[in-house]
C-alpha cells in the first residue's frame, strides 16, 4: 500500500488563474493568499469552524516567504476583504481570518465534470456540424462554378475602378510625414534614455541575475519620471531591508523587478512595534 500523505491537502479552483488577483496584483499577494487556504481549518473543532484559523502574520512573516514583508500582507489583507474573499475578527495576539465560499471552492462535487452522457451528445454535436460544413461546402462549389463566368467578367471593371480610384487619390500630406517620424524618432530617443537608466538601476541590484527578464519588467512599469524616481527610493529601502536580518537574500532580480512597487511606501517596523501595528491596522 502506498504511504499516506501527512499534513493533508486543500483545493485551489483552476478559476484563480484567469482573476484579478492573479494576472494585475503582486506576486506576493499571492503567497499570501494561498497560505491562508492552506492554514485555516478543513473541518470544524472546539476552537473554529471549517474555513477558519488564528493568525499571528508578525510572527509568521519567515514562514509565509523569506521575502515577505509587513506591508505585503497589510495591503493584501485589505485587498481580500475589500472583494469578499475574507472577514477578520481581532483576538489577543492577532486575528481570527475567516474565508468565505471556503465550503463552496473545498468541495470537490461543486466542480463540473464532464460525464460520458455529456461526451456522447457533445461528439453527435460535433458529427452534425461537420456534416452541415460538408453540405455548405458543396453547395459553395456549384455556386462558385455558375458564378464563374460573371466573375471573370467583372474583373477587368473592378481593374479599372482601381486604377481610377490611384489617380484620384491625393498626393501624401508630407507635413503628415514629417510629424510621424519626428514622432518615431522621440519614442527612439526615449527608449535609448530608459534603457541608459535600467543599466544604472541594475548595476545597483544586489543579485544581478535574469537581466531580460528583469528589463522587461522594468519596461513595462516605468512610464514616467515618477515611476523612474519611485523605483530607485524602493531599491535603497530594500537594500536597507535587507541588513535587518542575516539570514536575509536578496531576490532574483526578475523577481524584483516585478513587485518593486511593494517597497516604494515600505516602512521598515521595529521589533517592538509590529503587534501594535497589526492590532492598530485590525
């Protein structure tokens, strides 16, 4: 018999990869949100019901992520309640998180399966449609050949038409031309400068590895001036991060450069000070 499988499991619906959570928000949320599902209760006890959990996130941060931090799980959780994916109670020494539908997405009768009934209509479907093509396909031949001789007719009128239609066309407004290429020929400068500075910022990096992947998220968040000076205070306030503690690394730098912005309001919280700032916040 096969070894059973400790600390048992927990369902995630297909449907999370098609959310707004997974394609727009941080990686980092989540981390965060998947560790929630797998913490709270599967069933009920003395304590909780099914769905629900305790959290203490101040003193869970290294077991969630190396990489993260207080102010990722506070704007998270506040994005999960905001779409009523959870409800929070407070309690001593943290909080009581309650996932909704937990019991609707944990059951596995509520997804669809495809039955062979539903296969056999869906292949008899399938063989009426082909069928019907087949028919519509002959019936575009016959009409294709009664049809080929007015065709054919027509194609030396269609010809003048055209031609007539080139010699009535205006010349090209050259004034036109010439904004579209000083136009072309900024969006080159531009590109050339963010260039310049993607190399400046990732010189900085502390672990310079995936640089195309790493540019090509640099490429699609920095629009701006603002965006340019909001990701050089992130990577001094990471940098920073990361003496706080030894057993601290520093991501890959695809991976930073994808959640960058997480770090441009980061405040760094003194270790006596992080259970009043998860109580304040709950």
């Amino acid at each position: 018999m096969d070894e059973k499988i400790k600390n048992g499991a927990f369902q995630i619906a297909r449907q999370l990869f098609d959310s707004e959570l997974w394609i727009e928000k941080p990686s980092s949320w989540k981390i965060i949100w998947i560790y929630i599902l797998g913490k709270v209760n599967h069933q009920d006890n003395k304590q909780f019901e099914r769905g629900e959990g305790f959290f203490n996130f101040t003193q869970e941060l290294k077991q969630i992520g190396r990489d993260i931090t207080y102010d990722m799980i506070r704007h998270s959780m506040t994005y999960f309640k905001r779409n009523g994916m959870l409800s929070t109670t407070k309690s001593t020494r943290g909080i009581i998180v309650k996932v909704l539908k937990y019991n609707k997405f944990q059951k596995l009768e509520n997804y669809k399966i495809i039955k062979a009934q539903d296969k056999a209509e869906a292949e008899e479907v399938e063989s009426t449609s082909n069928s019907t093509i087949l028919n519509l396909s002959t019936t575009k031949s016959t009409i294709k050949a009664q049809n080929k001789t007015v065709v054919e007719e027509g194609k030396e009128y269609i010809k003048d038409i055209i031609k007539a239609q080139h010699k009535a066309q205006p010349k090209h407004n050259e004034s036109t031309t010439i904004n579209k290429n000083v136009k072309n020929a900024n969006n080159v400068k531009t590109k050339e400068i963010y260039k310049e500075k993607f190399k400046e910022i990732y010189k900085s990096y502390p672990n310079r590895d995936s640089k195309k992947k790493a540019e090509e998220h640099f490429n699609a968040s920095i629009k701006t001036e603002k965006d340019w000076q909001d990701i050089k205070t992130a990577l001094v306030k990471y940098k920073k991060h990361l003496t706080t503690e030894k057993w601290l690394r520093p991501k890959s730098a695809s991976t930073w450069f994808n959640n960058w912005i997480d770090w441009v309001d980061y405040i760094e919280p003194t270790k006596t000070q992080e259970d009043k700032n998860w109580n304040a916040y709950n």
